[in-house]
C-alpha cells in the first residue's frame, strides 16, 4: 500500500526512509517540549505521542535518541515497522493525523546525546591527496601504515553541534609565536555512524555484529583549521584545529533503510588481518553534494571510500575499548578521484594553490566569514526509490 501522508516528489523523506529525528513543536504549547519524531516527506510523526502512557513512550518524550537507540536492535525493528503499518492503513490515521506537525512547525535538536566522538580518514583518494600536497618528494602518497587499518583520532563530543549552528572561527597558534584567528578554515564532508546498542568493556565488536550496535547514519561536517592543525599535529594527532566544532544531520536514517544501497568496498591489498575481514560487506551507495553559499562546488561518491564503516567499528573495539549509546564514529573526508569530487577546500584548491572560482566572480582558497556550507546525500532505494539524508548546514561567523 502507498503511504497516506502527502510525500512530494522528489522528497528526501519516503515511507521506505522514515529517519528519526528529536524536534520541538513552535505551536501547541501544554508541555510539548521535545521529543523523538519520524519525518515523513514535508512533516514529522511524534512518536512520543503515538506511545503515550507507555515505557516506549517515556524513552521517546525526550531531548535525545539515546533512551530508544538503547533497546536494541529488536525494539528498533517493531518501531520501524510499526510506524509504517500506520502511515500504510487508516487503522491510527485520525490519531496520525492529530500528532503530525509540519517541518516548518518545529525546530530540530541535535538528535543523539553524543557519548564520544571519533573521525577516521578512511577514504583512499582523500588520504593520497594530502599526501601529495605535504609530501610532494615523496613517491609514495600514503604512510605505510594506512592500508593495514582505519586510521583515526578521538575528537570531542561536547563541540558536536547541530545544522544551522553558527561556527565561530576559531583562534590559536599558527606557527611558532604565531598566534591569531585560523587563515585557513575547512571543510571535510563525512558520513557519520550512530552507535545504538552499547559493549562490554573488554569485549570486541567484530565486522559482522556491525549491524547489531549502530543505528543509523548521519552527514557530518568536520571543520577544520589547516594552519592550527599542520603546526600542531607533529608527533600527535589534530587537536584544537579540529575540537571547535563538528556539525551533523537532525536525520538519523536507519540502516534499515539503507538495504538497496549497500555496495562492496573497493580491493583491499594487502588483505586486511582477520579481525577486519568482513563476511558481507558494508560499503555504501551514498552520494553526496557539497554547496558553497548555495552554489554546488563537488559531489563526492561515498561508495569509494576505502574502510567500511563495518571495519571501523571493529577497529575502534578491538583492543577492548566499549561502545556506549551515543557514539558518533564518521568516515573522514569522502572524495573521490576527479577533482569534482573532492569533499575539502584543502582538495578543492590544492592548499591553495589554484582559487576555486564561484559563479558570483569571487574566489575561495578556504572560507571566509559569512559563508555557508551545506551537505547534502542520497542513495538508492528499493526499486528505484531514493534514500535522503536532509542536509548539514553551518555558516561562519568571526
């Protein structure tokens, strides 16, 4: 059956998507504070409302995803199905009908309390780029460890923030004695990982239990300060040119609905070693679409990209460290090969090197105050169908 709710063509929210999201309704008052929803094309479900006077319903009246991700996987496939028997059948519609409000009716929350937060760099055409732009003598663009696992860092929770969030440009030492606001602020369009279902310390999560812990997936928006970053990072990793904030998605879209879009990963050589050996696979059909101040400046394809998220998590477990609700866990920089595909200004304008020119006549080697960045993704859906992700938003402010 089609779903009876009004879905636009075209629109990121089908009845095969149903991503969850926390909003707060601007109208209505008599404690509708916020709460978990599902979007629906051009309107959010309160799934509070739908539980009410329930346990459920207690774990979805809140600020956060967290309480429901923690039920597990059974518990997230009831809801996902429940929800769409009743957008399919007129068994709730009127009771539906009354707890619908319009995305225009609502704001959007950060969607998860995040518990921690690591970034990988686990796309190949990304890590060569750098590669060849630092280390131009050098034949070889990757370090010799990047092909043997996920390389990552542990980032900072407390700076995860949601789309629309004005990104203050940060300030820090540039160079020895050096010290003053970031002349290179960056992007880096990510794909990022909900953790649902948490581990016991001491216990790794192996590739195949991937589907068991995370929820969903998100896009994420990774800024960066390049000057703060290079200066500092020798011998440790990023630190403060990355802490200062890490934009994500209000849509949480569910694996499950990510079936028709899951795609081998690329040839692996050398074979990785056992713990990250993968019996399915767990590559990604995404595409996404990066715009500068509303014009379109690449569309990176996720499906290239290196490390499965799969081999990310058993990586980030294998020496016994635990998952908790409300891991946030993104792929890095995506990009592919060509250099429209690019997902960083650092790429887009070979570290400045060549200015990427807008339609507007102005020119960008990073960004400058005022500008807005924006993420966009898709996949494919079951027959045909399309998979949306919403966007990720952020504009800089001095």
């Amino acid at each position: 059956m089609s779903c009876w709710v009004p879905v636009p063509e075209g629109s990121d929210f089908t009845l095969e998507n149903l991503p969850y999201g926390v909003f707060e309704p601007r109208r209505g008052g008599g404690g509708h504070g916020p709460r978990v929803g599902v979007a629906i094309g051009d309107q959010v479900l309160d799934l509070a409302a739908m539980w009410a006077g329930t346990p459920l319903g207690a774990d979805l009246a809140t600020g956060s995803l967290n309480r429901f991700l923690r039920r597990g996987p059974r518990e997230w496939a009831y809801v996902r199905a429940e929800v769409r028997r009743m957008l399919e059948t007129d068994e709730r519609r009127l009771f539906c009908e009354r707890n619908l409000y319009r995305l225009d009716e609502v704001a959007l929350r950060l969607p998860i309390e995040v518990a921690d937060y690591v970034d990988f760099y686990a796309s190949e055409a990304h890590a060569a780029n750098l590669g060849r732009i630092f280390r131009p003598e050098t034949p070889e663009p990757l370090l010799p460890n990047w092909k043997h696992l996920p390389v990552g860092y542990h980032g900072r929770a407390g700076t995860v923030v949601p789309s629309g969030t004005p990104v203050r440009r940060p300030a820090g030492q540039r160079a020895a004695g050096d010290f003053g606001p970031t002349l290179r602020l960056d992007i880096e369009a990510e794909v990022g990982f909900v953790v649902g279902a948490p581990s016991a310390l001491g216990e790794p999560v192996s590739t195949g239990a991937f589907a068991e812990h995370v929820f969903g997936v998100v896009l994420v928006n990774d800024w960066s300060a390049r000057d703060l970053q290079r200066w500092e990072y020798q011998p440790l990793g990023p630190f403060l040119g990355k802490s200062f904030a890490t934009s994500v998605s209000p849509w949480v879209v569910p694996l499950a609905a990510l079936e028709a879009a899951r795609v081998p990963v690329p040839v692996q050589e050398p074979e990785p070693l056992a713990y990250l050996a993968e019996k399915e696979s767990w590559g990604l059909d995404l595409r996404l679409e990066v715009s500068l101040n509303g014009e379109v400046v690449s569309r990176p394809p996720y499906r290239d990209t290196y490390w499965s998220p799969a081999q990310m998590l058993a990586h980030t477990t294998v020496n016994g460290a635990s998952l908790r609700t409300g891991d946030l866990y993104a792929s890095g920089t995506v990009s592919g090969r060509e250099p429209d595909q690019f997902g960083s200004l650092i790429e887009l304008s070979w570290n400045g090197e060549w200015p990427l020119r807008l339609a507007d006549g102005s020119e960008r080697t990073f960004l400058q105050d005022g500008d807005t960045v924006t993420i966009r993704a898709s996949a494919p859906g079951v027959g045909g169908g399309r998979i949306g992700f919403g966007e990720v938003s952020g504009t800089v402010v001095g």
